[in-house]
C-alpha cells in the first residue's frame, strides 16, 4: 500500500518535472517567436549575423559524415532531412530521394515519431517502433552500401520536441541551429522530395508537435501558433513553396501560421 503510493507520488513527480521542462523550453524561444510575429520571418533572418552557420553543413556533420540522411526532427540537425530518415516514404521514392541527395551515410535515431507512424501504418508494435526504424535505417544502408549511424537520446538532449516551426525548405540545406538565432524546427526537405511527400511529412509534424511529444495545444494556440516557413533562394522559388503550402489542409486551424524567408546568402 505504501509503496503504491510512493511510486504514485514519484510518477506525479516526474510528469510535473516533464511539464515544467516544456514551460522552461517554451519560454526560452518566446522572444524570438514574438520578434517574428511581430516583423515577420523575412526581416528577422536578414538581421541574423551567423544565420549562414544553418545553412553550412560542414558545421552539421555527424562524425565525419558531412551529407548524412536524418530525420526531419529538431533534434537530429546533421545534414540532410526526411522524416524517419525516409522510413515514411514508398520504396521507390526512397530510391529517388538517395539518388537526388547522394547522402555519406544514414541515420536512425531514439524517439523517432515517424519510426511511431510507420509501425501504425504497417501494424507493427509502436513499443519496439526504435528497434524497427533502426533496422530498417540499417537495412536501407546495406541496399545503398552506406555507413549506417545511430544516434541516442544523450546525444539529442531533450525528451521531447522543442521545435517552434517547421521550414519547408527548397535550400536542401538548412539545419536546426540556434547559434544562427532561428527557432527550432523541424527541417522538410523540399529540394529532395516531391510536394506530395513534403505535404504528408508536414502533417506527419503537426501531429507529433500537437502529440503528448512536443509542445500540444496547451502552448500552441492562436495567439502563440506554431509556424511553417517557406526558405527559398529567391522570391520566385519562394513564391511557388507558398503555393505549394497554400495545399496543406490539417486539422489544427488558426493554432498553425505561415510565414517566409530568402536567406541573404549566395547558393
Ligand atoms: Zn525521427
């Protein structure tokens, strides 16, 4: 009886512990979001003197890996993006996507919230969705005759997503950075995959940010959306990913906003 209740009152210690994190990690990236809403994404990265360090993927190599498939999460900034690694998209445009991106390796990762939705989508267990997207990571290695990394939750830091957006990005190379001073986010991979994948990874995003793993609805709200922004070269390139996003139907309404930004940088 006793130990019931003492194990009672250290689970309600460790999800307290769990929703003060997500406050703390919400109010660390709150003055960035507030300084875009109110000037726009555009305006905020042109005054960003290291933003060029997210777009360097020699700054994000994984080891030595310098073009690494990674997933789309926040947590995983190394290189080059799908969600799961690619895990949610059909064999032959996973083909297609190693064909366009020529990665050095690929990677799985602990906590994959894709690795979670394709064990839903196959009827796998989700308790051993880790193990599955592993090995599919490494057997996806073998067919392309790459070196295959796994990187661990020390390795990713937090527990749950911190990410504040998602870039829809047809650089094909921007990564989740802080030092630049962008918010975190998710990374889809525009330049590689077509807009129907992108579309679906997008929406795979919006869930696991809502979901018990990121920040929900608790913290995103109309007043505090969650952002997607469009990252392009130029302004038509731009123009044409807005369209593109103008398609995303979801189910979160005004909780989500769009926005937009040119890095000034040279290709
Ligand atoms: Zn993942």
């Amino acid at each position: 009886m006793e130990r019931n209740a003492m194990s009672q009152e250290q689970t309600m210690t460790l999800h307290e512990k769990h929703d003060a994190g997500k406050k703390e990690a919400f109010a660390e990236q709150q003055r960035i979001m507030d300084k875009i809403k109110t000037i726009g994404f555009a305006r905020y990265a042109e005054n960003l003197p290291r933003l060029a360090e997210a777009f360097d993927l020699k700054k994000h190599q994984l080891d030595d890996f310098e073009n690494c498939v990674c997933c789309m999460d926040e947590r995983t900034p190394y290189g080059v993006h799908s969600a799961g690694s690619g895990i949610l998209l059909s064999e032959a445009d996973f083909a297609t996507y190693m064909k366009v991106v020529q990665p050095d390796a690929i990677s799985s990762h602990d906590g994959c919230g894709a690795g979670k939705l394709y064990c839903r989508a196959h009827g796998l267990p989700e308790e051993n969705s880790d193990q599955i997207a592993r090995d599919w990571a490494e057997q996806m290695a073998v067919k392309f005759d790459l070196p295959h990394r796994h990187i661990t939750a020390e390795e990713m830091g937090r527990k749950f997503h911190d990410a504040r957006v998602c870039y829809w990005d047809a650089t094909g190379r921007i990564n989740n950075d802080p030092d630049s001073g962008l918010p975190e986010g998710f990374v889809i991979s525009r330049a590689y995959m077509n807009k129907e994948n992108c579309l679906n990874e997008v929406r795979a995003a919006l869930d696991i940010i809502f979901g018990d793993h990121g920040f929900g609805k608790e913290f995103l709200t109309v007043e505090n959306p969650f952002v997607i922004a469009a990252v392009a070269w130029d302004e038509q390139q731009l123009a044409e990913m807005q369209q593109e996003l103008a398609e995303l139907k979801h189910s979160y309404g005004d909780r989500v906003s769009f926005d937009a930004f040119i890095p000034p940088l040279t290709e």
